[in-house]
C-alpha cells in the first residue's frame, strides 16, 4: 500500500513539460458535392489528415504501404458520425491508435506521440498604421486561423493572454525587432516548450505576409546567440496560416518524430544518477515506461542516488537515445558510460528485481569502492536525472 500511495503523490507532482493532443487520430471532412462514392472519399481524405498529424509527414501517402491502407480506410474506422459545419454536411472520424501504429510500422514510417511541446506564439502585426502585438482574445482573423491551422496537424500552441504582465514585460518593438532577451523573459510564465515568433505585414484585400522564427527550446534556456528556424509564408490570412504551420509542424517533426519498423536493440541497462527520492523514482519509471522506443523498463539496482534499469526495446538504441535527448529532466553522461565500463569495483547494489523488500531510493552517504557484488548489472549507458 505504502508504494502505491508514494506513486500517488508522486503522480500529482509531475511538472508538465508538453501538451497532450487530444484529437490526433480524429478527424472532420466536408462531405464531397458529388454523392458518388461520397463516403468512402471523405474517408480516405480523413485518414490522409490523420496520417499526417501522427507522422508529421505531409508525403506519408507516397509511402507505398500506407498507399494501400488509404484504398481500405474503413478498416481503421473506430468510430464515425455525420455533422454540421458552416451549413455544411460533415463526416466525423475517429481512427484507432493501435491499429495506425500497427500499420506506421509495417510501413516503416515516422511516428510522432501525442506528447508534444507547445509553442508561444508572440505575433505582431503591421496594419499600415500601427502594430500591434495580437492576443489570445484578440479579433484580428490571424489568431483564429493560426490555431485552426495548427489543430490540422496536432501542433499544440498558445498565444500570450496579453494581461497586466504581459504589456508591461514585452513591448510590440521588442518583438518586431526580435529580441531575444524580453522576449525570453516574457515567455517564461507560460512554460512552453518552444516558441514561435511572427511578423505579419497586412497587404490589403484579406493578403499578408508572415515572417516567422521558430525556436525549438524552452524560453528559459535561449541565448542571445541561439539560431532559430525561420521562413516566410504569403497568401490569404486562411493560406499564409496554414503554409506557416506546416513549415513549422515540418520542422516539429524532423526533431520529435521517431522511425517505427527498424530492428529493435533487445536490451539495454541505463543507470540515472541523481535520483533523491522517491518521487524522482516513480516519476524517472513513469517517463521511461511511456516513451515510445520503450516496450518495459524495470528497476534492477538501486545503490544511493543510484538506479540501474533494464530496458527492452521496441526499436533501435539510436531511436531510443534520441527520444531521451528531447526530455530536459535527463541528461547523458557518455565520460562516465566509458569509466564505468572499465572500472572493476563498486559499492555493492540491492538488486530489485529479486528482491521483496520496499525500495529506498534516497540519497545515502558514498561508501568505499569494494568487490562487485554478484548482483550487480552493469550499465550500458549513464544518464543524470534533473527534475
């Protein structure tokens, strides 16, 4: 009972490092004006959409697998129903998850979770006569066509609510002029995990032009030096929305989404330094259990601040170390990986997975170096825990 409550607590105290997407595998389509075959279109058009969230890949149907699964769309229909947009007949989808990443690997294909970072969006836009910095309550068409065109592929972002603090912590020249220092700090109290920074100059007849920085780091950790990704988007308010951000899904994706179908590295043993309590333990097995490279990871040693886990697989070490980089709660230690490999002794480990008795993960005081205890599981790789 007593392991059950810690997990409890320590469930309550996870820091919210990434936005969850709610709608990735569903879908609306407006129902085609030729009722031949209306449903079945709708359907391959709907799957399409959801493709290409889940990948983060606008060319997924050129994959020749997933070509063929778009022509039989209605077998990974989970749920479906008709509705009303804008005085327009809809056709509602929702597809199953299992079943699409079942058919992501098959097709050897990216795969991009539902746990994303948000993006803060600071957008000032230039009417001609004045700028102004846009809101998340704001009427400008802009913000509302932004967050349609990030909905359409499952990219969570945030406008600034533009309160007391806001307007005081970040003026509009600040932001026209990029930089980075207040805009870093103004960014801070909304702990995105990214941001997105856009120009829009108003060229009449409902036409604009956006001239966007996308930084994939949290706003507390950008440099002065630090180089963003940047772009230009142009067209209608609904077009230049919609091309920005699929440029910056485009680049989300290059850096979050993982390949699905390589072989898969078996077993691996990590051990992460620094883990005080028993919070951090729970909440260290909560993350690693719920990545997507990660089939199980079991606590097989703890010693201190010490914990050595076995992790099996579900795809490639370079997949799995490259899901792991993205979580700034843990850090790589590749300096100590080779002295650990080629030490002949330390302080003997309980081993937990033999073991009944209840785990104390806090920190103890560093003993002498001895024999290896039979126990003992060496570690492929040593990571530092810093949550």
């Amino acid at each position: 009972m007593l392991r059950f409550a810690l997990l409890f607590l320590a469930l309550l105290a996870l820091p919210i490092k990434a936005a969850t997407v709610s709608n990735l595998y569903q879908a609306q389509v407006v129902m085609p004006a030729d009722g031949q075959n209306a449903d079945q279109t709708a359907r391959e058009q709907g799957f399409k959409q959801v493709l290409i969230k889940v990948t983060g890949d606008q060319n997924i149907a050129k994959n020749n697998v997933i070509a063929q699964a778009l022509k039989n769309s209605s077998g990974y229909v989970s749920q479906f129903s008709y509705g009303q947009d804008n005085g327009q007949q809809t056709l509602n989808l929702s597809f199953d998850k299992v079943q699409i990443k079942q058919l992501l690997t098959q097709a050897k294909a990216n795969y991009w979770s539902e746990q994303r970072p948000d993006i803060l969006v600071w957008m000032a836009d230039d009417n001609g006569n004045s700028r102004d910095i846009l809101w998340d309550q704001s009427t400008n068409a802009l913000v509302a066509d932004t967050k349609q065109a990030a909905n359409i592929r499952g990219v969570p972002v945030t406008f600034p609510i533009g309160d007391f603090n806001d307007v005081t912590a970040l003026h509009v020249s600040d932001l026209w002029g990029s930089f980075v220092d207040p805009i870093s700090s103004a960014s801070k109290r909304y702990n995105a995990g990214g941001l997105l920074l856009v120009k829009a100059i108003q060229q009449g007849d409902d036409k604009v032009e956006l001239s966007w920085q996308l930084y994939t780091q949290k706003p507390s950790t950008i440099a002065t030096d630090t180089q963003p990704i940047t772009g230009k988007a142009s067209g209608t308010l609904t077009q230049a929305s919609r091309d920005m951000m699929n440029q910056v899904a485009n680049q989300l994706a290059q850096k979050y989404a993982l390949a699905l179908g390589s072989s898969a590295a078996g077993e691996v043993n990590i051990e992460v330094d620094n883990v005080n309590s028993t919070e951090d333990f729970f909440t260290l097995e909560r993350m690693l259990n719920h990545m997507t490279t990660v089939s199980s990871a079991n606590a097989v040693n703890i010693k201190g601040d010490k914990v050595i886990f076995r992790m099996n697989l579900s795809a490639s070490t370079a997949e799995f170390k490259r899901e792991l980089s993205h979580d700034s709660r843990i850090s790589a230690d590749d300096y100590a990986v080779t002295n650990n490999n080629s030490a002949v002794t330390t302080a003997p480990a309980t081993d937990v997975s033999t073991s009944s008795n209840a785990v104390d993960v806090s920190a103890t005081q560093v003993q002498p170096p001895v024999q290896q205890s039979e126990n003992y599981v060496a570690p492929d790789n040593i990571y530092t825990w810093h949550n």
